[in-house]
C-alpha cells in the first residue's frame, strides 16, 4: 500500500527505491500526489459527497472509521488573475470549543495524520481536477493541536522533488495557541504565513467566545506576536469574525486596534456566518463596513472578507456533519471542553 503524507525522499526510502530526481520513482512520485495511479493509495479517503455554491466546491471524504474530513475549493481573482485555494481540515472537530463555529459542535473526534491532510489536495486535484495555488489551514481543526502532522504536511506540499509549492502559498490558521506560533517560529521557516483568530476586543469577550483565552490571554498572545520573526514585507494576518451584538461595537473596534498597535497586521473582517442553531444572526453588510471604518480610523489596516459558501455550510467557522459526534458518545460536548495547556 503506498502511503501519502511522504515527501520524495522519504517516499523512495519507505519502497526501496532510487531517489535520484531523474528515477523513475519521481514521476510515481508525481502521479500519486496528482491522483493519477492506479495502485492502491492508503489515506486517500473516496469522496462521499460534494456541493457546489457559484464556483465554490466543498467536498467530504469518508476515513474507514466511518469519521469524514471537510475541505473546499476557492476559485480567487482579483484584476486579471485568477487562482484556487484549498481549504484544508487538520482534525475531525476540534477540542477549542469556539461559540461562535460549527465544528466546536462536535468536539475533537481525532486528529488527521499528514497523509490524510495531503488526501484532501489529491483528492481536489483528482476529483475536481483543479490545479491548486495555495493551501490554507482553516477548515476543521487547531492545526496548532496537531502540530507534527502539520508541518510534515508542509513538507511534503514544498518538497523541491514533489509538488515544489512555494512557502508563501501556505497558511496555517490558528487559534492563538502560544506554545504553537513559537514553535513555528524556531523552525526559521520565514515564508509560511500565519493568521490567528483574534475575533474580540478584550479579555472578557474573548473569554466567552474562545475559551482557549481564559488558559491563554490575549497579552500571551500578543507578547508571542511580537516575538514572531516576520519578514520586512509579511505581516500577519488576524481574523475577526464580527458578530452583532458581541464584539461589532465602535469601541471595539479602537480596543482592537489599540491591541495591535505595534504588530504588523491586516485585519481580516469575516462577517459571522451562523452555525446550525446560532443564538446570533448574521451582520448586516452595513454594521460590517461601519465596524471596518472605524478600524481604519483607528490606523488599522483591514480588509473585508467575502463571504463564499454559506448556503452549504462552506464558509468560515460552518464546516462539520454534527451526525459524527451523535456516533461518538465519548466526545466532550461544546461547553464543557476545556483547552489542554500543552
Ligand atoms: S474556530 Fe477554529 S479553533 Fe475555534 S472551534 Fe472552530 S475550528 Fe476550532
């Protein structure tokens, strides 16, 4: 059985075979990871089901263990050009328990090995036959909690010898767990880019939405921010899901700007999709562009987020089949999930 989730030379390793660039086994090595051999591919999950909303694709593999993994395909332009980001799970749930987003509904079922993360791009690029420009880590999962399997999928997605994607094409999304953007930042891997869900203005909100900030604060937060080695042209880029009547205030958006100050950063403004069962409704586009207003009055630089995908459940924070969880009585319920401190 060949396995995904290796890059070129530890996949020549694993089957005894030459390594040379020119081998053979690099144009195996090649078809695998574009979905083109016939050979049995471990990981490589069927793809169940798949919905369409305009050019958007979410498609849902199914493991043997009868657990799926969500992932989408974002068709992207601006002026002339064109290009296609996937959306990646790193986890079946997720532990952090975030109010606001659906897959905290089903707790953390278990974490993606490299091989099933690196499935969902072939699987996209065989399926869909969609050529894939960049990757981001922001469907299912902290990919921070599953820290290993991450960054050897970051190896294999970069591989000079596999697919050769340039650093600066991938982001990892991430809660804002501290000990994980440290340890980002000691493997000097400049060009990778990081976004951190920072979705509230103080303390005391975030807390209630994101309870990973009552184990880690938001000045925890901030103090590994600003030790992150960013280059002279890269800045970080902080989600803020604006939720009416929670953290879209005027006043907010000042704290959240006095809160910045001195990192280097583009607010991304990502109107609140609501989950199944919300107690929030979604923000009128009118409260969105007052709230990016006054961050920009405030000396912030921000941006809206489109919204792409919400009849689906395919946009940010709606990704997840709360069916899973029903099957798994063992998983910790929203609520009660307390983040581990590592
Ligand atoms: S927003 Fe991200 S970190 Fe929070 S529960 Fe959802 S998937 Fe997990």
């Amino acid at each position: 059985m060949i396995s995904l989730g290796l890059t070129y030379s530890e996949f020549c390793k694993r089957h005894d075979l030459n390594d040379s660039p020119k081998s053979d086994a690099r144009r195996r090595y090649l078809a695998l990871l574009a979905g083109q051999t016939e050979l049995p591919v471990g990981e490589l999950h069927p793809v169940i089901r798949h919905l369409r909303e305009g050019e958007l694709t979410k498609f849902i593999q199914r493991a043997p263990d009868g657990l799926e993994t969500e992932s989408v395909i974002i068709p992207m332009w601006r002026k002339d050009s064109r290009w296609t980001t996937l959306c990646v799970s790193s986890q079946v749930g997720c532990a952090m328990g975030c109010t606001f987003c659906e897959t905290a509904q089903l707790g953390k079922l278990r974490n993606l090995s490299a091989a099933e993360i690196v499935g969902q791009l072939v699987a996209a690029r065989r399926e869909f036959d969609t050529k894939i420009d960049n990757v981001v880590f922001m469907g299912m999962g902290e990919p921070f909690d599953n820290f290993d399997e991450v960054i050897q999928t970051v190896r294999v997605l970069t591989d000079p010898l596999g697919l050769s994607m340039g650093m600066s094409r991938i982001t990892i999304s991430t809660v804002g767990r501290v000990e994980g953007i440290r340890k980002l930042a000691s493997l000097g891997w400049r060009r990778i880019n990081l976004a951190v869900s920072l979705n509230a203005p103080n303390d005391e909100i975030r807390s209630q939405i994101m309870p990973i900030n009552r184990v880690e604060p938001m000045s925890m937060l901030r103090a590994a921010l600003l030790d992150y080695p960013l280059r002279t042209c890269q800045f970080f880029m902080i989600e803020y899901v604006l939720i009416p009547g929670v953290n879209d205030a005027p006043d907010h958006a000042r704290q959240v700007a006095d809160y910045l100050r001195g990192i280097k950063c583009c607010v991304n403004v990502i109107p609140y999709n609501p989950r199944h069962e919300s107690p929030w409704p979604a923000p009128d586009e009118h409260a969105v562009q007052r709230f990016l207003g006054q961050l920009q009055e405030a000396g912030q630089f921000s941006k809206k987020r489109e919204t792409k995908g919400r009849s689906h459940m395919a946009a940010c924070g709606q990704l997840g089949n709360r069916t899973m969880s029903r099957k798994r009585p063992d998983v910790i319920p929203l609520g009660v999930t307390k983040p581990a401190p590592y």
